[in-house]
C-alpha cells in the first residue's frame, strides 16, 4: 500500500539539482541519499541512474546518458520511457532550483523518516496527518513539521517510546527493599571477588576511583587547559592496548589484556587523538612527532612500535563534533553491539 508520507515536489527538486550537481553525492557530510527516499519507480530508476553516472566518472548529466544507462535495465528502462522520460526530464533539469536545495532535500528526507516510522508501526499523524480535514489543523502541523529538524523529529519519537518503556517496562520489576537485605552475601561476594576495575592510567587516580569498574561513570573536572583531554586519552590507551614503553625500564612492557574501548571526541579531529595516543604509548614528546623537534633513531623506533601496538589494540573513535545527547547515546550503543566496547570516554 502507497505511503501517505510523500513529498512529489521535492522529489522532483532533489533528482533535478543531483542531476545539474551531481558533485551533492559525495558531500556525505551534509548530504545522505537512498533509492528509498523516492516513493516513485520513476524517480528511483533516474535517480539510480543518475548514481551510477557519477560513480562511473560522468559529470554531465544529460536525458541521453540516463537514457543510455537504464537501457541496460529493462524493468526500469520500461518505466522510464513508459513516463515518456526524455521529455520529463528535460523538463526537471529545467525547473531545479539548486538555489533552495537544502529545503527540498530536507523536506525529503523528512518524509523518508515519516515512512519509515510508519512501516514500523509507528503512528506518526500527531505530527503530521494527511487525512486531516481541517485546514487550519492541517496548516499548523505543515508548519510545525517545517519547524523540525530531521533529528528533532526522531528525538520525539523516542522519547515517546521511553516513555512507554518506562511506564511497561523498567518500572514493571520495581520493588522497595530494605537496606540490611542480603548484606551478608554482599560482604562475602565482596571478600571473594574485590571490586576493582581495570587499572587507570596514574598513580593516584585507583585509590579514589578503584579503577575503571564497569557500569560506573567518573567526571573530571579542572580549568581548561590542565589536560583532561589528555588523561582520558592516556585511560583509554591504557585499557585497550597490551603494551606501553616504559621509561625507567627503557623497553616496551606487557601492560595486560586489552579490553574494548570508544573515546568520543567533539572536538579533535582525528589526526590530533592519533598523534596523543601515539605519544602516550610510544612516551616520545608529541611535539617532536608533528615535527617540530626531529626525533632520534630510538624515538623513531618506538613511534613505529607504537603504531602497530594501536593498529592491533581495540581501540574505537567516534567524531561528533554538532552533537546531542542523543547521538552520544547512539554511539556508545552501536559500538557496544558491533565493537563489544565496554569502556567509553568522553
């Protein structure tokens, strides 16, 4: 059954301006695109061809080259000259507005989101209901909808599903206790099996924290510029990697078992916590690794022992540089499912 979710203007707008500019395909940093954002045959088979073009080079698009690539595609091909295509898109080169392509390609996707939420299950007429018959309900929804952001609008949709879950679910097993049940078993637990995370990196720091026990949260603070960044680093290294130079030794020592670890970083670039962790590992000054300073032969040596030490170590890290707290809490989750991290630093 056809979605009532759909947005034909914009559709029309999005598949015009990617074919005048299909350079809009790689900016993967403000754009995302799928066949699934279009509901037509029609536009998904052009905007299919329209992809491949670029893939393959092509940076022209014409009615001709997207004729010549779905010819190769027979069920898309008899859509496309069954719409009379050549025609029709002519006439979509001629009416894009790439000037107002960030509105169309985000009324776009919003009604991408709204399907999909839909083909889960998810009543979404709340936020906007096309059946409504009552135009100024309808007006206030449309408006309200373009006050949204994509993000904003997934927000909503789970704070309503928290909501459910907290009201069915987390508060179903509920239960007060009273404080003296079961101290006996926990001291003997505790006797048994200490509770002391793995170690932190710094003399002191396990005596306050007991380490870095699981399912426990420890904030730093200090004045900006004191190097918090920095010890969060040198934590996550310390846990994730099995080895570390030593500097009253003067070698490279076993530093345990390496245990899955995220630092989440919105405000580094990549190439910065590379180069901290190197120097953390390697004990080899930063600045001489960016090369401001050379670095002798021994120095050179362990920045490259290093190297392999983090290319093998469990190591994970995520960029979110414009971020909610959402998009903190889906990181650690996914990378808890996919990377088995169980430490994360942020």
């Amino acid at each position: 059954m056809a979605s009532k979710y759909e947005d034909q203007t914009s559709a029309l707008q999005v598949i015009g301006c990617l074919a005048k500019e299909p350079e809009l395909l790689e900016d993967t940093g403000r754009y995302f695109f799928r066949a699934e954002d279009f509901t037509s045959e029609l536009h998904k088979a052009v905007f299919g061809a329209i992809s491949t073009i670029f893939a393959n080079g092509g940076t022209n698009i014409t009615a001709k080259t997207v004729d010549d690539v779905l010819s190769s595609y027979p069920d898309a091909y008899a859509t496309y000259k069954a719409s009379r295509g050549n025609e029709w898109f002519t006439k979509v080169l001629d009416e894009a507005d790439l000037d107002n392509f960030d509105l169309y390609y985000n009324r776009l996707k919003k009604m991408t989101l709204l399907r999909e939420y839909e083909n889960l299950g998810v009543g979404m007429s709340d936020i906007l209901d096309p059946d409504e018959i009552d135009p100024k309900k309808r007006q206030r929804q449309q408006e309200q909808l373009d006050d949204m952001t994509v993000t904003e609008i997934s927000d909503e949709v789970e704070l309503r599903l928290s909501r459910v879950r907290t009201a069915f679910v987390d508060n179903a097993d509920r239960d007060t206790k009273k404080i003296g049940d079961g101290l006996d078993t926990l001291i003997q637990r505790l006797s048994d099996e200490p509770e002391f995370g793995l170690p932190l990196y710094g003399p002191f720091i396990n005596t306050v924290t007991m380490g870095a026990r699981l399912t426990k949260f420890y904030l730093r603070s200090a004045p900006t510029g004191v190097g918090k960044t920095r010890m969060m680093i040198a934590d996550a290294c310390n846990i994730a990697c099995d080895e570390i130079y030593d500097t009253k030794l003067g070698e490279w020592r076993y530093n345990g078992d390496s245990a899955p670890s995220l630092y989440i970083s919105t405000e580094l670039e990549l190439s910065e916590v590379q180069t901290m962790c190197i120097a953390f590992l390697s004990a080899v000054s930063e600045d001489k690794i960016l090369g401001a300073n050379k670095m002798t032969f021994d120095e050179q040596d362990r920045v490259r022992h290093a190297i392999e030490v983090l290319d093998r170590s469990p190591l994970y890290i995520d960029i979110i540089c414009d971020f909610t707290l959402k998009d903190i809490e889906n990181s650690i989750r996914r990378n808890h499912r996919e990377n088995k991290v169980m430490y994360v630093f942020n």
